[in-house]
C-alpha cells in the first residue's frame, strides 16, 4: 500500500485516498502504543492523539527505497511523538528541554550502575556514564522533581487521622522575627554584672515590677520594690551602652 502511494501524484484526489486507507489500517497500532503510555497521568485521549499524529508523520515521511518495512519505521515515529508530548505537555513546572530530554537517559544509567555497583551511583559516575557534565546531572535530578505536583487538598489520612496534606506542611514561625533581637541583646546581657542580670530577669522575663511574694528567694529579695522600676531602665540602657555608668554606683 505504501509504495503505491509512492506513485501517486502527491495532492491529488488518489494520494488522498490512498494515504487515508493506510492510516485507517494502522489506528489499531497506534492505539496500542498510546495504552502502553497510559497510566502516566496524562488523559489516554491526549496519548492516543499524539500517536496517530505520529503515524501520519510516519506514512508522510516513510522511504520505500530504504528496504525497511514500514511498521518498523512506524512504531518508533509513533513512540517519538508520543515521547514529545510529555517532554511538552506533562511537566507541572516549565523546566529547559535539555533536562526534559536527560530524564530517560539519567532513568536507565542509575538502574545499570546500581546493578553494577552495589549501590546508589554518585552524581559524578553517572555524569562519566553518560558523557555529559557533573552539573547537568545534577540538574537533571532537581528538575525531574518538578514533572508532577499534588493538590494539598489531597487526603493523607483516614477515619479520625484524616487530614489534608497541606495540614501537614509547615506554617510560618512567628518568633522568626526575633531571633535577631535575641542574638543582638544576649552577648551584651552576658557583659553585665549579676546583679544587673537578675534585675532584668525579673523586669523584663518574669515581668516583675516589685517583689510582694512571700516566698521570694534571697537573690531577689536583695532587689528592693524600689530598686527594681528604678534601675531596670538604667541596665537595659547599660546592656546596650557598657561605657554607661553603673547602677549600683
């Protein structure tokens, strides 16, 4: 069928014809190469398009005079094409066509090193591998994280462990902010004497404005009611300024 289109005018109504024929004739072929590429998370319909697209391609562009038949130059026209629709079409995230097209290739040498080795080949062995830099395999590898996402909508639980998998992600730490704070303030509170450490302990950490309790141990029972509201300021200016005079002076 093929060669007689060959001999056919290309445009005219037979070439037409005949080229129809001769893909009606082959759906099924192409159909079975979409399903083997199912399952992916790409719609079967999309799959079985992109398949046929490629045999048409390989009916267009298939040589008689090459001396191969036709199916074998088909099926891998058609896989080809149906490969290009994920590299085009699947990825969540828009990544460069050079690490689309290593995917494959990073697939198959990680499963003969690891055979080969023993273990978990290195970025550098498989860059050696395949013939391509250390840096575009590793790349590759992040980016390849990047061909699919979950709704974090998505159920990760059952019964009364249901829960959402966003509720498992973490949220924003509102003490963040004052980590600065903390590691600015806490060398220069070191540098004072004791004294001027418990004084603000109490004030600004126990929030103790005067000492009413009872039961107030002995180092804050030396800090008068009246010491206290004084002199807090006074440690706080010297914590910030330790050329300022002392309070107990």
């Amino acid at each position: 069928m093929v060669r007689h289109l060959r001999t056919l005018a290309v445009g005219s109504a037979g070439f037409g014809r005949q080229r129809e024929a001769i893909v009606k004739r082959c759906l099924p072929l192409a159909d079975h190469i979409a399903r083997r590429y199912g399952g992916r998370g790409e719609p079967f319909d999309d799959l079985v398009q992109a398949a046929r697209l490629g045999l048409v391609n390989a009916v267009n562009r298939f040589d008689v005079d090459n001396g191969a038949d036709f199916v074998s130059f088909a099926v891998p026209t058609m896989m080809g094409e149906v490969r290009r629709h994920f590299r085009d079409h699947a990825w969540a995230v828009k990544v460069p066509r050079r690490v689309k097209e290593l995917q494959p290739q990073l697939i198959r040498a990680r499963a003969e090193l690891s055979q080969r080795l023993r273990r978990a080949p290195t970025a550098s062995e498989i860059a050696d591998h395949l013939g391509v830099g250390r840096d575009l395999v590793v790349e590759a590898t992040i980016g390849g994280s990047n061909y699919s996402t979950i709704s974090t909508d998505v159920p990760v639980g059952t019964g009364d462990h249901y829960r959402t998998f966003g509720d498992t992600l973490g949220d924003v730490d509102t003490n963040l902010d004052k980590v600065l704070d903390v590691e600015t303030v806490r060398p220069l509170i070191a540098a004072l004497p004791e004294r001027q450490r418990t004084v603000l302990t109490l004030r600004f950490f126990e929030n103790l404005h005067n000492l009413k309790s009872p039961n107030a141990s002995a180092a804050r029972r030396c800090t008068s009611r009246v010491y206290l509201p004084k002199h807090s300021a006074r440690c706080a200016a010297m914590s910030v300024d330790p050329n300022s005079r002392s309070p107990d002076k």
